[in-house]
C-alpha cells in the first residue's frame, strides 16, 4: 500500500484547488490564470482556471475537451452558465472578454470549451484562447486534441457532455448558451442527458441559441437544407472552406465531411428535452448562412404569422428572438449586450411557443453593461 502511494503522481496545486471548489471528475491538467480582464481592462472578480474537462466514461460520444472556469469570489448563486463556441475554432475569447465580468457579478459560476481541433498556432490568439499561457504551454503540440484523419462534426458534437458532468454537481442550475454549431451540440448533449442522465438534465433550466445550426436533415422542395440557405453539397464545401481558412485539425474528405452532417441530422430526429427548460433562439434574417428556426405565413392582409416552430427539440417553453438591429458580421451577432443575456437566462418560457421581432437598438445611453 504504501509503495502504490508513492507511485501516484502529484498533483499540482491548480487540481488540488478545483477539488477543493467541489470538481468531483479527474482533472489531470490544469493551472490558475492569475489575472484577467474584460475588453473594457476591467479585473475580472472570479478565481479563473484553464482546465482539460475530463471525457465521461458513460457516453462513449463525450471527449476530453479544454476550457476555462470562472468561480466568483464574492457571491454564488447556486447556479452556471455554459458557453459552446461554433465551429471551426469559436471564439470563446470573445465571449469571455465580452459578458463573462457580468455573469460573474451575478453570482454564475462560468464555463466554456475550446474545441478538440483548434490550432494552438490560432489567427486570433485573444478571440480563441484568450489565455496567452495554454499557448506558451504547447507541450510541442500543434492542436488542442489529436485525431488520425481530422476531426469532423459527428467527432465533436458530445463535447458539452464533459464540461455540463463536471459542473453540475456545483449548483442546483444549469445554464447554457451557443453559438452556430455550439448550440446543436448542447442540443445534443442535452438529449443525451434527459434519457440517460434525468437527474443532471432537470437541473437545466436555460437553453440558448445564438444563430445555431439546428437540423433534423429536412430538404426543401427547392433542395435546400434545413436551417440552412443552402443545399446539402455547398453545405459541405463551405465547411471545408472555413475549416481550411482556421487551421483546424478537420478532414479534407468532402464524403467524411458530409456523412458526419448527416450523421448529426440523423441523431437530432425526434430529439427530446427536458419540458422545464425556457429555450431561446436569437437569429438575424439576414445571416447569410442559417434560416429562420419558425416558417411564416403571408395573410390576407399582409402580415406574416408563424405557422410553424421548424427545428428539432422545440417545446412549449420556446421563444424564437428575430433581432434585426445587427448591422454587420450577422452570424456572430456581435450587437448582443450582456444585459439582453442576462435578461434571457432569467426569463421564463410561457405556455405556448412564443415568436417576437426586434427592430431597434437601444439608445446609446443605455447600451452600456
């Protein structure tokens, strides 16, 4: 017994800490970030971690997967807010700099993911990692994750299934946000959890999209994929373009591209999720890439109306935002303001599946935080 104990590693002082704030998975890498700012140079108030979220025996599609913790020094609330960047790359740094100070201040502790595949070489080093140690640390690797062949969607879409298992036993409340193929794999997970895991998927009570890619593989009779504006193939070429352009670790293999699409389509069928949760879809009509997750009707007198909630998971606690105030860069939704978030993890879904259009900004005045 006692040479077996002197044969375990030690652990450093960063694991020993997350233990200590009551992470219960193995984390076997991790260091403390010892200061960070927002994009305004405002010190976040939080202990701040990167970590690699260890991957969960029980779902076979989960990965290991590194990201960052952020743990608030004043209050908690008892609850967390997980964010799941797009694909190829995400930018969780420019989801941190931009609405991680608000949430800490809140209470929330926050999480967030960088997806297997990114290169450690990244072209927006603060936007993607926002942590210029993981990248001094590189350890000779090139990406975050090693995969002969590239990794493709159907690779990464159980991703949030680490992180949401290593979370959930801090809080009472989970709740969580995505951008473009980030919100499809929460949608995913989530569905993963409510059939095997109910106990963990009652405790989410958020669900937010933000411009999401959601798709049970519907095509239009004019061959269009659903939730895209585009057919299947350009679906396929455009994500070898942007992987490409990233410098990820993705597939060159136009036929693996697209049967892993397919793939994710197939598992999105009749996806269930759990009914408590307030789901919230913010989309712009002019993002050039996905369509509107409601299809609308043309009255008599010229009004259109919803005549149809067009995405899998949809439930009675659905609210569908169509935010025409952006101006630029409509996939990325970049006009967000942390107080709208803050105003969508607390709001609660109605009865009925609710459809609402925002036209204009706020004043300037009160665009601030």
């Amino acid at each position: 017994m006692e040479k077996r104990k002197q044969e375990e590693p030690e652990k450093n002082e960063s694991v020993v800490r997350l233990e200590e704030l009551g992470i219960e998975q193995p984390i076997e890498y991790a260091f403390s970030v010892q200061e960070e700012k927002d994009g305004n140079g405002e010190k976040i108030d939080a202990e701040v971690f990167w970590l690699k979220f260890p991957a969960v025996k029980e779902y076979p599609e989960s990965l290991p997967v590194e990201g960052k913790m952020y743990f608030p020094k004043k209050i908690q609330n008892g609850e967390a807010v997980i964010f799941v960047p797009g694909y190829p790359s995400g930018k969780a740094g420019r989801w941190e700099r931009n609405y991680v100070n608000s949430l800490v201040n809140e209470g929330y502790i926050v999480a967030d993911l960088r997806h297997n595949s990114t290169p450690l070489a990244s072209q927006s080093p603060v936007e993607v990692f926002n942590c210029e140690q993981r990248i001094q640390e590189s350890r000779g690797e090139t990406h975050l994750g090693q995969k002969e062949g590239g990794f493709v969607l159907s690779d990464l879409i159980g991703e949030p299934l680490s992180v949401i298992k290593a979370v959930e036993p801090l809080v009472s409340r989970i709740k969580l946000v995505g951008h473009s193929f980030g919100a499809a794999s929460l949608w995913y997970s989530v569905g993963q959890l409510a059939k095997r895991d109910p106990a963990v998927a009652d405790k989410i009570t958020h669900m937010i999209s933000l411009a999401g890619y959601l798709s049970e593989g519907k095509v239009s009779e004019a061959g269009i994929w659903q939730g895209m504006k585009t057919d299947l193939d350009r679906l396929v070429q455009m994500e070898l373009e942007d992987e490409q352009e990233s410098g990820v670790l993705g597939s060159d293999d136009l036929g693996r591209i697209k049967e892993s699409i397919l793939k994710i389509a197939e598992a999105s069928k009749d996806l269930k999720l759990p009914e408590a949760a307030t789901q919230i879809l913010v989309y712009s009509p002019d993002d050039p890439f996905i369509s509107s997750p409601v299809i609308k009707v043309a009255r008599e007198d010229g009004r259109e109306v919803v005549s149809e909630y067009n995405y899998p998971g949809v439930n009675k606690k659905t609210l569908v935002v169509e935010d025409r105030t952006q101006d630029r860069k409509f996939h990325s939704l970049p006009g967000l303001l942390p107080k709208t978030l803050s105003r969508f993890l607390n709001m609660k879904g109605g009865k009925t599946p609710h459809f609402v259009v925002v036209k204009a900004k706020l004043p300037k005045e009160e665009r601030k935080v």
